[in-house]
C-alpha cells in the first residue's frame, strides 16, 4: 500500500486528502488464487490502471477483480475515497472531490515510476486506463471528461453501473480521447439500466455496452457468479484493444465471444 496524502486539497473543513492507496502488479512465480503482500515485482513496463470504489465499500471489496487485472498483466491502484470508504466518515457530497484524488494518483504513480521504489519502472506512462464502479464510475468518468484532470493522462475508461452524474450525462468529445466501455446490470435498482443507456448514446465511439442480464448493482463485479467472469474477461480484452495488444491481436473478436454468454450478458460496440 502507498500512504499518500494531497496536502494541496481539502476534506470537508480539514486540510489534506488523505488517500491510502492498495497497489496490486504482475509478480514473479505462478499466478494463484490469492494475493502475496510484498511479492516480487516481474519487471516490466505494464500499463497503469487506475480503480475507484462505490460508496460505504473499500477497494479490498473488489480484490478479485483487482487480482484479475494484476495476473492479467497491469498494475493496479485503488485508492481509499477520504469520505466514501467503509468504516470511515461517510459524506456522499463529497464525490465531486474524487476525480481530482484520481488525477492526483495518477501523478504519485508516475512519480513512484521513477522513484527507485518497488514500482520504479514497472509502468508504462503512456498506457492508463481508468475503471471504476457506482461512485467510483461516476469520479472515473469525471476524471476523464473534466477538462483540466486526468482528461490528457488516460485513454481508455471503464465504468461499471455509472450515470455521468458529475457530467450531468454528457461526455465531451473535445476532453482527451476515450474509448468507454459501459457495464450495467439489467436488474440494478441502484443505477438503473436506463442511465446505461443514455451514457452509451453519449459517447463518441469507440465505445462498448456490456449488459449483465439479470444482474443488480454490486454482486456481479465482487461475488463469485455467473456474470463476475464476463466482467473480468470482457474489461482486460477492451484494455487489452485500447492499450497496445497486451495478448496480441483479436481482443475485440474476444470481446465479441466474452461479453456474448447466452442467458447472462450481451455485448453491443458502437
């Protein structure tokens, strides 16, 4: 973990946003089941992806996604939101602050590149991603689509069962370049599905639809399910076409087959 702190921001009324951050990265051995804190590093330039979490939940909710992602092939940070993690004050309002947490992330990271550390050239600076679910879509959306954030620093973006709501639903051609892939349950009472579809139509292409039939809100990105599997393959093969080919080519041929499961997810590319 990284314990950062962006001293030249506020939290509520208090100085500082403190944003203790998980990282998770490629190591040396065989891929397992289970994370090994302080593994050995396998050295490489892997693409950065940045994860933000929900509301009242922590990034550790979403290990198994964030696992997958690692053994994958990225390294992964997912910070602790000052006023939306589990077990902490909780202060919904203070959302709009999250894109800003991201873009600073984003530079921590970059500097921690170089910085003769554990992550010292472990990331490419070139290839980052954004995902994040619930609130954390909307901050990932926010980060990307704001000018002036992380707009010019990621390319593309993942939003799990988001709305744009720091966007008021628009996203802005003109703010970077974002390929969006949009993941939404059918059954969420959360986000409804209709806020999905309006993010879809938004989006300049290309862009990617991935409905998760019958899924609600949050079991289908953290419990073991039917849908949790689509979720990891389909967001690691549009990274994979949006960041250089981790796998070669195909990844959107892949995401055809991944995303299109019979009874449990289609998948639409605009």
């Amino acid at each position: 973990m990284l314990d950062l702190t962006d001293p030249t921001r506020m939290t509520g009324s208090q100085p500082g946003r403190h944003l203790p951050t998980y990282v998770f990265y490629p190591a040396v051995g065989a891929s397992g089941p289970s994370d090994i804190a302080s593994a050995t590093p396998l050295y490489h330039s892997w693409p950065l992806v940045i994860f933000a979490h929900g509301y009242d939940v922590t990034p550790l909710t979403y290990e198994a996604l964030l696992h997958y992602l690692a053994s994958a092939g990225f390294v992964v940070m997912a910070p602790s939101f000052p006023l939306e993690t589990a077990g902490g004050p909780l202060d919904e309002g203070d959302l709009s602050n999250e894109p800003g947490d991201i873009d600073f992330v984003i530079t921590q990271a970059l500097t921690a590149n170089t910085g003769g550390g554990l992550l010292d050239g472990m990331i490419d600076p070139n290839r980052i991603a954004l995902v994040g679910h619930s609130d954390g879509a909307e901050a990932v959306l926010g980060a990307a689509y704001e000018p002036g954030l992380a707009a010019n620093k990621a390319g593309p973006v993942v939003a799990i069962s988001g709305a744009g709501v720091l966007t008021n639903g628009q996203l802005p051609a003109g703010v970077g370049h974002h390929e969006l892939m949009i993941i939404q349950g059918t059954a969420d009472t959360t986000n409804p599905p209709g806020n999905g579809d309006n993010l879809f139509a938004a989006a300049a292409s290309p862009k990617a639809y991935l409905r998760l039939l019958g899924a609600g809100h949050l079991p289908p990105v953290v419990d073991a399910n039917q849908w949790r599997p689509v979720v990891e393959m389909s967001i690691v093969d549009w990274l994979d076409e949006w960041l250089g080919g981790l796998y070669g080519g195909s990844a959107t041929a892949r995401l055809a087959h991944d995303g299109n499961i019979a009874g449990v997810s289609q998948v639409r590319l605009g």
